[in-house]
C-alpha cells in the first residue's frame, strides 16, 4: 500500500517514512464522535488512563511523560483544561451562584475592599486562573524538590492539579465547596507531590517538602488574590 501522507509503498502498521498510520478511514460525523469519545472514555489511553495511573501509579505517568515515553497519555495542560471544564459544567448544573455579591455590599474598610475585589476576580476568570495556577505551584516544586528544570515542573503540576480538580469535582457534589476552598484538593495535592518527587530512604524529608509546597502554593494563591484586589479596587 502507499503511505497517504509522503506516497512510500509499504506493508506495515505505520510508514517506515514519515510514521503516518495505514489505512485511516476518511472522516465522517460518526468517527469524529467516536474517537473523541474513545479519548476521553477508554482506560488504556487518554483521559481516563491519566485518572487510572494518577490513582495507582502518578510517579509512572509523569516521569514517563518527561521522559518521552507518551504513548497514551493525554496531554497534561489538556487534561488540566478538560478538569477544570468538567468542574465548570457541573458547578453550572447544581446551580452554584456566580456572583459573589454586588457593589453595593462591598465591605467598607480598605482592606475588606482589596479582599473583596480579588476574591471577585479570580471568581469571575476562575477557569483562567486555576490553570494558570500551575506556575505558582511549579515555582514551589521547582525550589524545594529542584531536580527537573521550571517547564517539566509544570508538566508535572498539570498532571496533579488536575486530579486534584477531578477529586474537587467529586467532593464538590457532596460539599459545595468552592474548589479553591476544597480540603479534599489540597490533600490530593500533597498525596500526589509526596507521591511523585518521593526518593528512596528520603521519606519523611519528602513528606515534609510536600507539605512546604502546598503551604507555599496556598500562600501564593492568596498573593495573587490581594495583588489583583490592590491593582482593581
């Protein structure tokens, strides 16, 4: 057969040429629909196979991610974005208010005001804000565990804020907790750090480095909440 892409007659899987897969069916409505679906449903690859080894292996995941070692694994800025989508739609669904309050219940003291103003932006662009929450929690994991450099922190902390998202999305049906106030996030969060940047003999010190970096990543949330009060109040 020859290659649809570069035209390189073969008999494999796969062009031995440029790697383009043999014998894709042309696209139609109902393949769209299925291999989006197949993406997000099956458990040897995409969506839920991240949920799966996050679960029972997250270290695996992405120190093979990083590695190169990709195959079936969801790409995990997406797989970040496709949790916080999915906490959004259900919090829509159950009706959770958007509105933190109106203007005219704005508290009266300078601080209260700063608070207030911050807490309502952040709400209003939460799905920005808490993916772009990867890089105040990179910044933590990359000064106290160091060894990989700030962009492969970042992989790694899409991987775990976004478990951490689908466990906030879970609580959240329970609790009605807004994510950022979720416990049960935080605690996956250090689960899943303590997890992933665990060394041999170094238990308790990693423990304690985890512990560090969801101090600091909550320090770091409330900063950008003040910073954006202080800049729009």
């Amino acid at each position: 057969m020859n290659c649809i892409s570069c035209n390189t007659d073969h008999n494999s899987n796969f062009c031995p040429n440029c790697g383009e897969k043999a014998g894709t069916k042309k696209i139609t409505f109902r393949s769209i629909v299925t291999d989006s679906f197949s993406s997000i449903t099956t458990m040897d690859k995409g969506f839920l196979f991240n949920l799966k080894m996050l679960f029972l292996n997250p270290k695996s995941i992405t120190i093979d991610y990083i590695l190169g070692k990709r195959k079936g694994i969801l790409n995990p800025i997406s797989f970040l974005i496709l949790s916080v989508s999915l906490y959004l739609i259900l919090e829509g669904l159950l009706k959770v208010p958007k509105e933190i309050g109106s203007e005219s219940k704005v508290p009266e003291t300078y601080m209260r005001q700063v608070a207030f103003t911050g807490g309502l932006y952040l709400h209003k662009y939460f799905k920005y804000f808490w993916v772009l929450a990867i890089i105040p929690l990179g910044l933590s994991t990359r000064l106290l565990f160091g060894k990989y450099n700030f962009t492969e922190h970042l992989t790694i902390n899409a991987f775990i804020l976004g478990q951490a998202t689908i466990v906030g999305l879970i609580a959240h049906i329970i609790l009605r907790t807004n994510l950022v106030f979720n416990p049960f996030v935080y605690a996956v969060l250090l689960i899943l750090t303590f997890r992933v940047f665990l060394t041999n003999n170094e238990g308790f010190e990693s423990f304690f480095k985890s512990l560090l970096v969801v101090l600091f990543f909550m320090i770091e949330l409330l900063a950008i909440a003040l910073g954006l009060g202080l800049v729009f109040v």
